[in-house]
C-alpha cells in the first residue's frame, strides 16, 4: 500500500492540489472571524465572529495554479437542524476564497448567527 507524506504541498501532475499552510480570514464575516482549527487547506474551520450583520466573507489562501473548489458546511445550522440556509463559495481566484451565507429556496444572502462554525475542505486547480 502507498503512503503518501506531506509536510508542506501535494502536486499531482506538477500542480499544487493541497497545501500545509493554513488560510487566513482576509475580511467580511463578522467582528473578530478566526480559523479555528486547521490541517491546512485540506481540512479546516472558519469562526464567523459575532456581530450578527454578516453574510459573506472572503479567505486568503496559499497561491494555486488557477483557484481553489472548496466544499463549506455551516456546522452550527445543521446541528440546530435550520431549515432553508447553505454556505456556498461564490468566488475564487489564485489565493482567494469567497463564500456566502444563502436561503436555499431564494438564493438571497442569509446572515449567519453570532459564533457559527463554518466547516471547510478546499483543493487547488
């Protein structure tokens, strides 16, 4: 069986797909977002902060050849079992991330609550 070890990026066809160094929050969300827990890109979590007012926000990630496609799950929603809402990216470029909080049913930005867990996985392209 192989075993794959990496201690700072994962390159398939040259290209960075994974990479160790964690994102950071570039802006929006809400007062005081963090990244909460991290194993890089692969696997992370977003703290919206407080404040209420939010929904959207913007990561700052290690540079990919094109973008980042990232999977993102509102934790705290689903665990309240709230109906009608999703986190979705919306943008990237080569070192950015967007997402947006929405009503599923309209699309309409939703606010997300003070202190929601965002949960992330994210591969570069």
């Amino acid at each position: 069986s192989a075993i794959v070890d990496a201690t700072a990026t994962i390159r398939v066809g040259g290209v960075v797909t994974v990479s160790a160094t964690p994102p950071t929050v570039a802006s929006g969300f809400g007062t005081t977002p963090s990244i909460v827990a991290s194993n890089g890109t692969a696997a992370f979590t977003v703290n919206v902060g407080t404040g209420g007012t939010a929904s959207a926000g913007v990561l700052t990630m290690p540079t990919a050849t094109t973008g980042w496609n990232c999977a993102v799950a509102n934790r705290t929603a689903l665990a309240a079992n709230v109906a009608n809402a999703r986190t979705v990216q919306t943008a990237t470029t080569t070192t950015t991330v967007t997402v947006q909080n929405q009503t599923i049913s309209t699309g309409a930005a939703l606010v997300w609550t003070a202190s929601d867990i965002l949960v992330f996985s994210c591969l570069a392209y």
